[in-house]
C-alpha cells in the first residue's frame, strides 16, 4: 500500500500541473504582433535561392540578430551584433557567413523596426 500512495500523489501533481497550462496561456493574452503561429518562418524571413550553406546560416541568424535588436529596442547595427563580428563558423567560412548575416540583418531590420522594405 506505500507504494501505491506515492505514485497516486504524482500522477495527481502531474495532471495538476498540466491541467494548469491552458489556464495560464489564458491569462497571458494574444501574443504580441508578429508572434504568432508562424514566429520565425514569415515569407519575408526566408533566404533568398542565390544564399546557400553557410551564407543562407547568416542569413538566418542575421534575421535573429535584428529580431533581437528590435525586441530589446536597440538601434540597428550590424557591426554591433557578437554573431557578425565573431562568426560561429570555420575561418574559411567567416567571409560568406557574415555576408549572408549583413543581409539577414538588413532584411530583419527593415521588417521588424521600419514596417517592411521601402520603395525604390
């Protein structure tokens, strides 16, 4: 009968637990504008066909890079982001890394802290 009692009080905590979840999204509200389901894979964010491999990675992580700038309300400023100045790649690699997070970064700043490209 020991037994039995310590797994009932785990599964009770464990239901518990889960049964709060909804519960507490439900308090938090909506997410915030560009939040939703598709955070992170917006058509806008994608690599463009002509970046492969490691320059399609910095595009990525440029895109990351001006997301965090923008969330954090910091001038944009790619010279000013760790990722650009110290590539988390080979140094064979750095160059085209960083060209792809230049633009990643321009892409994400322009979507994320002045409401998308700007016409020509």
């Amino acid at each position: 009968m020991k037994k039995i009692i310590p797994s009932l009080s785990l599964a009770a905590l464990a239901a518990a637990t889960l049964l709060s979840i909804p519960a507490v999204q439900a308090q938090q509200g909506p997410p915030p504008p560009g939040y939703g389901p598709d955070y992170g894979h917006e058509v806008w964010a994608a690599p463009p066909a002509e970046l492969q491999g490691i320059q399609s990675q910095g595009f990525h992580d440029g895109i990351e890079g001006a997301r965090k700038d923008a969330e954090n309300h910091r001038p944009p400023s790619v010279e000013n982001r760790d990722e650009y100045r110290h590539p988390p790649v080979h140094s064979r690699d750095k160059g085209a890394y960083r060209e792809g997070f230049r633009r990643g970064y321009q892409v994400g700043v322009e979507h994320l802290m002045r409401g998308g490209p700007r016409p020509y």
